[in-house]
C-alpha cells in the first residue's frame, strides 16, 4: 500500500472489517429477480485467488460480484464490478 497513516487526504487504505459487505448483500437481496448466494458461502472465496468461473460453478450463479471499499480521508469510496462466469469478463463496472 501507500504506507501513509490514518487520516492523511488521498491516502487510500482498506476498510478492515467494515460492515459495508453485509448492508450491501442485505440491499441486493432486496432486488426483484435478483438471487444472491448466502454471505457465509460468498465470504469462503474471501482472500483466496481462484479464478471466478471456478467460483461461479463452486456456486452455481451466473454473475459474481466483487468489490472493495476503502477509506479515502473521511470518506468510503466503494468499487464494484459484475464479472460474467461463463467467459470471466465484466459485465459492468462502478466506483
């Protein structure tokens, strides 16, 4: 990372343990037509670096979503993007 401490404007470090990944499966859930995997099976691939077609067959779903959210000074900057599990490319992309 940037090493810079906490607090200092246009650093951008991780969120460790921030909520934010729960509120945002609760919010898809919410969504007509929208089936969303269970946190406790999403959260297994957690860290690991396997490809996402792999992930998407371990889960049985078309799309995957995946995203961070870090810290900008007072701010959280959220990234996101809905990778396809048939070819591994993405299908959209926001921050």
């Amino acid at each position: 990372m940037d090493g810079g401490g906490p607090g200092r404007p246009g650093v951008t470090r991780p969120v460790p343990d921030d909520p934010t990944p729960a509120e945002i499966i609760n919010a898809l859930a919410n969504v007509e037509g929208v089936r969303v995997v269970a946190r406790t099976s999403a959260f297994s691939f957690k860290g690991k670096n396997l490809d996402v077609r792999k992930i998407g067959a371990d889960l049985n779903v078309a799309t995957v979503l995946e995203g961070s959210v870090r810290r900008e000074g007072n701010q959280l900057r959220v990234f996101a993007q809905l990778i396809g599990v048939a070819d591994g490319y993405h299908l959209w992309s926001k921050s």
